[in-house]
C-alpha cells in the first residue's frame, strides 16, 4: 500500500477535498502552494466527501469490501471505521447498498446522504446510526427509474436555506424529488427539464439530471445541468427555463453557484453523451455574470489544445475564496478570481470523481 | 467442532490482527459456520456479506479448496474441521 502523506492545516486555511476512483486526498492551501495529504482509502472510489466545521466525512467503496461513510477529526491522520457497516438497507427492501454518493450535514446537525441503489439515509446522531427514508424509498414512481451511466444513484441533496423541511433530492435516472414536510411526503419536480431519451420529452418524472445548485442568498434561484439541457429556477426549483446561451453544449455534470451572487455559475460543458469530453479539445470553464442569459468562456490557465477531459457531476465547488474543480484524467484546477484564471494544484491523480473546498 | 478461516490481507486488522482464526461450535453449512466467525471477529462480517446476506460479488470463500459458489453458495455443508479461506477476488483495476 501507498505511503500515506498528511495536513496539518491552521485555522483560517482553504482545504480541498477530493475524492477520486483510487482514494481520498486532501490539499492545503499554503501562501504560494498546496500540501498534499493522502492517499487516504488506498484502492477504494470516494464519491462523496464533507467538511461539516469540525469533522471531514467520506464513503470511500472498495470493490470487494462494499461502502462505509467514515469520518476523521484530525484532517485525515485517522479514520473511523465502524465495525458494522453504517449505512445498510433493511432486510425488507432486499437492497444492498453499494455507493455513498453525496454527504450533506445541515445546519442543525441532521446528516444526509445520497445512495446508490437511490435512495435517501438520514442521521440524527452526527451520523452513527442512519435511517433509511422510506416514504422516497416506497415512493409510487421508484419503481419505474432507471440506472444512469453510473447507476441508479441520488446523487444530490439541497438542503433549503430558509424551510427547514424543504428539501430536494435528484436521481439519476429519475429526475427531482421535493420534500416540504421533512421528507415525509415527496413529489416529482422537472417541470420544463426535457428528456432527450424518452418520446414524451417533458415527463412528470424519468429526467437524467445530472446536477443542481441553489443560491444561499436567495434561494429561489437555482440552476441546473441536464442531461442535455442547461437550466434555471427563479422559484426555488417548480419550474425550469432553458438557459443554455453561448455555450458550445448544454450536455455537461458539473456546477458550483457562486456563494454570494445568484447570477453567477459556472459549468464545464461536454460534447455529448456519446462523447463525454471538452467540445474542440479545450477545457473551458463557462461562467454567467446574469443567470443565465450568457455564458462565457473561461480559458486562461486551461489546456486549450488536445484537452479531451471530462469533469463530472460532483468535481467543482466553489465558495467564497474560490472555483476548483477536478478532471476524470487527475488534474486539479483553482481559480481565486471568480474562473477568470486557472492555476493547477495538481496533475497525476486517479479520476477525480468529488471536489468540495472548506475554510478550517 | 471446530473451523479454522484465512482472512484476507485488508481484514486482518478487523480481525485482531489475525490471519488465521479458529473457531470452535457446531455448523452444518458454510454460513453456519461463517456465524461463529462473525461472533469471533464482527467487524469482518459486513465487508464479507451484504445486508442482503449474500457473499460480496468480488469475494470468494473456498472450503477446503472449493469455492463455494460452485457447490452450494452459503448453504454448502461444511466438514468439522474445514478449512475455510476468503479471498478478494481478482477483480479491481
């Protein structure tokens, strides 16, 4: 097994958290550089990762010893691993789980997260024990989603920044599910997000989405990345309008919504599903200034020539300090000025396949 | 009666650090027998079997050399005094 390198961050630092097919690192943010620590899961895909203020959180899966959601609070120097797996399905569903795909901790501590096989887990012991929420799990329409490229997964969690029981899930493939009781009741939410695959291209459900944001500040705003399909909400994700302006394709995973600014997004298009790589061999991050109404090109420090990457639906966070984002060819890229340049961090690490940034 | 089980590389910490573990009590089939481990070693049972019980699909268990999924799965009989070895597949990348 690999050595494994560590952090020691201060108080004040930006960490990157990036799960990849290979492992779990986390990066520091030095003056001029970043200090790598890892590989942490050494073999294991880690496709959720989460920095909840004091605690990091990752579900790395192994191959063969299946997935557990894991926390250190030492940056990683130590794990916890639970002697009995976590996350389980009960014996009733005849479900295995076999990937944790996002990790979300709110703001009353309650812990979430997102599965494969989809479905919705949900703590409220600071993730010791974890309950499955079965009324999604029971819901009239499961039966009828169907496995994404990745799986049948649910891949995003929003947590409502101002209605504590409003919450919002989306699946791959089944589109997005809404929850305003706390996730005792849950409807379909794709009103106006096409699905290029089915002959009714405006389904109740059955959308592949592939990733949504919502604005802290004024969360009716969100945007979404479709399967085809670029969007925007401007009443808290009941409808949707196509916002795929300027950009070379509106097929692409990624998305960060600035922390601050509602109008302001950025994304990585793709050519297309048949070819899931950066349109002309450029990695280009686009970026809208105005909700939607244009996207631009972001290039400068970016591979503009013989660049065929891809960057999926969990690699780019941004938040107050800045834009990162990893590629499925193990570059990692930052940006402190809003995506209007790009430094590397790092080049040379599995497929990333998670990014999320943290102030310690 | 006893069993004695090979626990794979990534699992021996789970196992105090064993490599080899004997377990003693009575066991008609293979999962009879893989419940003493788990009483023995626990932390071994849910990297092994699902929550569906059944063996991870890039885990192998063989009893005294055959692999059980070739004679019975889980519900195979089992020998007193049966070797019994998990090992992670080949499969990976």
């Amino acid at each position: 097994m690999p050595k494994t390198k560590n952090v020691s961050p201060k108080r004040g630092e930006t960490l990157l958290l990036v799960g990849t097919m290979k492992g779990a690192f986390i990066f520091r943010a030095k003056r001029h550089a970043w200090e790598m620590g890892g590989p942490y899961f050494p073999g294991s895909s880690v496709y959720a990762m989460a920095y909840d203020g004091k605690r990091i959180w990752a579900g790395p899966s192994s191959m063969h010893f299946g997935a557990l959601l894991r926390s250190s609070d030492d940056f990683g120097k130590s794990w916890t691993n639970p002697e009995e797996a976590n996350i389980k399905f009960p014996a009733k569903t005849d479900a295995a789980l076999k990937n944790i795909w996002q990790i979300v901790v709110g703001e009353d501590g309650t812990m979430y997260c997102g599965v494969e096989p989809a479905a919705l887990f949900v703590s409220n012991d600071t993730g010791i024990t974890w309950k499955l929420n079965e009324n999604l799990w029971n819901h009239p329409q499961r039966p009828k989603w169907v496995p994404g490229g990745g799986g049948l997964c649910l891949h995003t969690i929003l947590l409502d920044p101002e209605e504590r029981k409003r919450i919002r899930v989306a699946v791959s493939t089944a589109g997005m599910y809404v929850t305003e009781d706390g996730g005792k009741s849950w409807r379909p939410s794709n009103k106006g997000v096409r699905a290029e695959f089915l002959p009714d291209k405006y389904p109740e459900f059955g959308q592949c989405v592939h990733k949504v944001v919502q604005s802290k500040q004024q969360p009716d705003r969100m945007f979404l990345q479709n399967h085809w399909g670029l969007y925007r909400s401007d009443d808290r994700g009941e409808s949707w309008k196509d916002v795929a302006n300027g950009v070379p394709s509106d097929f692409g995973f990624a998305m960060a919504i600035h922390p601050e600014d509602a109008d302001t997004a950025w994304i990585v298009p793709l050519e297309a599903d048949m070819f899931r790589c950066t349109p002309e061999g450029k990695l280009r991050v686009y970026r809208t200034r105005n909700g939607g109404k244009k996207w631009q090109a972001m290039t400068k420090g970016l591979p503009q020539e013989d660049a065929y990457e891809c960057v999926v639906r969990d690699a780019m966070h941004a938040d107050a300090r800045g834009v990162y984002f990893g590629t499925r060819s193990g570059k990692l890229f930052a940006s402190n000025n809003e995506g209007k340049s790009w430094k590397t961090v790092i080049d040379g690490l599995p497929p990333v396949v998670c990014m999320k940034s943290a102030v310690v | 009666m006893s069993y004695v089980f090979t626990i794979p590389g990534p699992l021996v910490e789970l196992a105090n650090n064993r490599r080899e573990v004997r377990v003693s009590g009575r066991a008609q089939t293979v999962n009879d027998a893989l419940s003493l481990l788990w009483r023995e070693c626990p932390a071994v049972r849910d990297r092994v079997i699902t929550e569906r019980g059944e063996v991870r699909q890039h885990i192998n268990i063989f009893v005294d050399g055959e692999n059980i999924r070739d004679c019975g799965g889980l519900a195979a009989h089992t020998r007193e005094g049966a070797e019994i070895v998990i090992l992670p597949a080949v499969s990976g990348g």
